[in-house]
C-alpha cells in the first residue's frame, strides 16, 4: 500500500519515478487538481515536486498544513511560491555543469551528513545542482545545506506538527529524468526517510507498460 | 501574424522561453481543474517541456479536430498518455546517455536548416543532455532526428492528421532570442517549423 503521495502536476518526470517498479508500490501521485483532505488522509507523508503548480498549491494550502498538524512528514523540492510557504525562495542561475567546469566550487559547499537522508552520501550525491535559494526561512528552523555565499538550499521545520524538509534540490524530477546516474542513493535514503521503507536496491528501471494507452490519466 | 495557444500548467518562467512577435502571438492557456480550451481560434497549440498530460489526455479528442481542420501542434515534452494521434513517446533509460548521438534523417522542409547539430548532442562536451526517451513515430511520419539507435528523436508527422506536428522526445524548444545572441539550435528547429507554417499550407489541403 502506498505511504507516500507524489503531488501530480501531470508532468512526465514526476509520473517516470511514481510508476517505476522500485518505487510504485511506495508512492501514490495525486493529481494536484483532485487533491483534497480525503486523498492524503491515510497516507504517511506528501512529496512536492520540482515543476509543481505553485498556485493551486496555494489555494489548497490548507490540505498540506492540516497534514503537517497530524504530525506526518512533507518533502518540497525545487522552486516554491511563498504565498503558501514561511520562507522567502529566490531565483539563481541553475549550473548543471559545475562538476565540468570548476569542479572544486559545487553549488551546496556545507552539508549537515547526519540528517538520515543525508547520511551515508557523498557531497556528489548529496548535490547536483540547485533552483535558487532561501534567503528566509520559518523561525527555529534547521538549516542542512547552504551554498558557498551562505544562502539556504535545504532546511527542515517542525514548528506545523510534523517535519516539512524543503530543499531547492530537485532529486524526484531529476531521478524521473534519468540523466543523472547516482540519484537512486538520494531518492532511496529520502523515500525511507519518508515512509519508513528502504526501496529494493538497484538501478532505476522503466516499466514500458505504464506508457501510451496504459498511462494513468 | 499567427495565433498560437501556450499551453501552461504554471512553471515558473514559461513566459520567458515563448514571446510573441511579428510572426508569432502567444496566448497562454492555464491548466485548471475544468480545462477544457477551445482551440479553434488558433493556427498552433504549443506544449512545451513540463507540460500536464493528464490535461492533455482530457481533450485528446479536441486535439485530433483542432488538427484535422489543417491547424498545427509543436510537443517538446514526454507526451506519456495517448493524446497525440498517431504517435507515442516512451521513456527508456536502458541505454547510457553517454552513448546518445543524433543523426539527421527525413526533412523534405529543411526544418533542420541553420540548425548545429553539436548543440543538441554535446553540451560542454556531454552528450545526452537534451531528449529523453524517444517517439514511437506514425508510419509514414519524417523522422528529423533520430538517436544512436535509431530510434526517432525529431518527428514531422503530416499524415495522421489533415494538420501538422512537431513532436520531440521531451527536448525542449524555445521561441526567444537574447539580446542580439546568435539563435541556439533549440530555437533554430522551432523556428524553420513557423516559417513552414508561415509560408506553406499543409499538403492535405493544397
């Protein structure tokens, strides 16, 4: 049964890693125009991608907030709106190729290795790129990555209830997309942080069924 | 001056890769939970990379007249539910990235003019980095691109359709030049394919 519910904004990245045979049997995407209270009531935790739609996010704010007050986790990842987030998400120039070109200067200089979803990864693994930066966050909270200029990429809260982890990394899209080979090692440690199980190890595979007429629409 | 509808389903700076000019007004449509646009005020429907799916699976039916009634289609995105005709792409990650090569195939309307092929293969000298998946393409269909394994990348399809398509396998293109900046390859392809709806009535209704 699933545990974790991947906000579904119809993108192809988002529905690539829910319907992957590793992680499908984890993860349930909520189409973000169906989401309501009733939809999220029985599961463990709510993932919220990178490419979301921020605005309806905003209108039922209330449904990610009342899941946070009953104690149970939420993951953002990527760009976030702050009409529905305490924090302030600026834009920056995204640098896929750092690793190429100036390979000692990574857009994530200080990590904090013994958050659970952190623990056990290599400063690789840990960062491969980011989308902008906090430049606030809610009061209290803990800071687990910031950047070379001090700017906050990934923070976590327990001020709503539960435990909101919010990073401008974007490990679910990126692992949707399959051209950054290592991410099964962030997606696996942060699936299990969020549902308390460890997703079998090994690659990343596709199942072609879940494609054309058998998609989920 | 042609009208296009932009299809949005509210990404962040979606607006900066589509801006209207003396060939081209866009008019974006948002994704709402009753979306149900109508199409026929338009000569194109652009849906670009990011796209919702789930959407465009809800009016597959309005998508199929909108083309038989010779309109045009540009989908730059992994189009993984059965929305458009003739035409599916798959997502594979079987084959390593690092392999990835483009090579030109069909293109009776020179879409690939003016276009340097090396952008789309090598971006700081990596390869991989601009489609994914591939197109199981209409029979009949141009395959403008196709990958090391031959699989089509690029399709041209005006055959399923009184219409056209311009179909990628999630590589995305662009409709902006900055600030006098030669054009990238990116919109170079989306470009040849205006000039073509421009400037040339789609074979069905010659």
């Amino acid at each position: 049964m699933a545990k974790i519910g991947l906000i579904f904004n119809g993108v192809w990245s988002h529905y690539a890693l829910a319907t992957a045979p590793k992680y499908r049997d984890l993860y349930e995407l909520l189409y973000v125009h169906d989401l309501t209270a009733e939809a999220v009531r029985d599961l463990d935790a709510l993932a919220i991608p990178f490419q979301s739609n921020q605005a309806v996010l905003t209108e039922k704010k209330d449904i990610i907030y009342d899941f946070l007050a009953a104690g149970k986790k939420v993951f953002l990842e990527g760009d976030s709106s702050t009409a529905w987030l305490d924090a302030q998400w600026e834009d920056r120039p995204v640098n896929n190729y750092w690793w190429v070109t100036d390979p000692t200067n990574p857009p994530v200089s200080d990590t904090n290795y013994d958050h659970p979803v952190y623990q056990g990864l290599t400063p690789r693994q840990a960062c491969w790129h980011t989308h902008g930066v906090y430049t606030s966050v809610p009061a209290g909270a803990e800071i687990l990555q910031t950047n070379a200029e001090g700017d906050v990429i990934t923070w976590q809260t327990n001020r709503y209830g539960g435990t909101l982890l919010a990073t401008t990394l974007d490990p679910i899209v990126e692992h949707g997309v399959q051209q950054i080979t290592h991410l099964d090692n962030y997606v696996d440690r942060l699936t299990e942080w969020l549902s308390g199980v460890r997703p079998e190890a090994g690659r990343m595979t596709i199942d072609a069924a879940a494609y054309g007429v058998g998609a989920a629409g | 001056m042609l009208q296009a509808l932009l299809i949005s389903n509210g990404l962040q700076g979606l607006d900066k890769y589509y801006v209207s000019s003396d060939l081209m007004q866009y008019t974006t449509c948002l994704i709402t939970k009753d979306f149900d646009p109508d199409l026929m005020p338009y000569d194109l429907l652009v849906v670009p990379n990011g796209s919702d799916h789930v959407a465009m699976l809800k009016i597959k039916d309005k998508v199929r007249a909108f083309l038989n009634a010779g309109r045009a289609l540009v989908c730059c995105d992994g189009f993984f539910t059965a929305w458009v005709p003739g035409n599916q792409w798959r997502m594979d990650n079987s084959r390593r990235t690092m392999d990835v090569l483009y090579a030109p195939g069909t293109d009776r309307h020179h879409l690939l003019d003016n276009l340097n092929l090396d952008e789309l293969n090598y971006s700081h000298g990596m390869t991989g980095w601009w489609a994914c998946g591939y197109i199981e393409a209409a029979p009949g269909a141009d395959v403008l691109l196709a990958d090391t394994w031959q699989r089509p990348i690029v399709v041209l399809d005006e055959v399923s359709t009184a219409g056209r398509m311009l179909l990628t396998a999630s590589g995305p293109l662009a409709d902006v030049t900055y600030a006098g900046q030669s054009d990238s390859a990116l919109v170079a392809l989306y470009r040849n394919f205006i000039q073509l709806l421009t400037f040339s009535i789609v074979p069905a209704h010659g």
